[in-house]
C-alpha cells in the first residue's frame, strides 16, 4: 500500500503514516522500517512516500499498525512498487523464511 509519512519522531522511533485506502492513521515503529542497509539507522520524514503493510490493532491509541514500511524503489530490501500489487503474499513467505524448529528436552530426574 503506498502512503505518506504524516509525523516522525526519531528520539522516540515512532510515527503516523496515511493513505487514502486505510480508514485510519497507522502507527510505525522503527522497527518495521527496511533499509538497504540492515545496519542503517531506520528513519522517516514527514510527506515522504512510503509503501507499508498494515494490520488492525490497538496500539497507543491508533487502530492501525504498520508491519513493513520501505521507501519506494528502495534497492535491497527486496520490495519495489511491482511486489507492492502481491503483498500479503510476500508477507506469508516472510512469515515462512523467519520460522525456526527449537526442540527442548527436559530431565525428570529419573
């Protein structure tokens, strides 16, 4: 979904994007904002473009809260504006490529 950035605070590394297609304001957190560098601090200016992800949920007083924001084009964070059409779809492999097996083994001592 393409939106704007409609406040930024970086000491607090959150803020509010908007977009037509969201009923609401969507709170950010720094920490869903890709960069090419992973390393890179993650910051955002206020009416710049961004592509995001959204889900519904409550989150300081926002109804909405935004997985993934990138600016557009952005090289090496592997979404551009043709992915943005196929985004839950990209979500999902995501989702599969962040999985882990953990297995735990506990001793009953006997």
């Amino acid at each position: 979904m393409r939106g704007t950035v409609r406040s930024w605070d970086d000491e607090s590394g959150w803020g509010v994007l908007v977009s037509p297609e969201v009923p609401g304001e969507v709170w950010t957190h720094f920490s869903a904002v890709r960069t090419p560098d992973p390393d890179a601090f993650a910051s955002l200016d206020p009416g710049e473009t961004v592509l995001f992800t959204w889900e519904e949920a409550e989150q300081d007083g926002y109804s909405y809260r935004a997985l993934r924001v990138q600016q557009p084009g952005d090289p090496g964070t592997g979404w551009d504006d043709a992915e943005d059409e196929d985004e839950d779809e990209d979500d999902e492999e995501a989702d599969v490529d962040a999985l882990s097996d953990v297995r735990i083994e506990f001793d009953s001592g006997s």
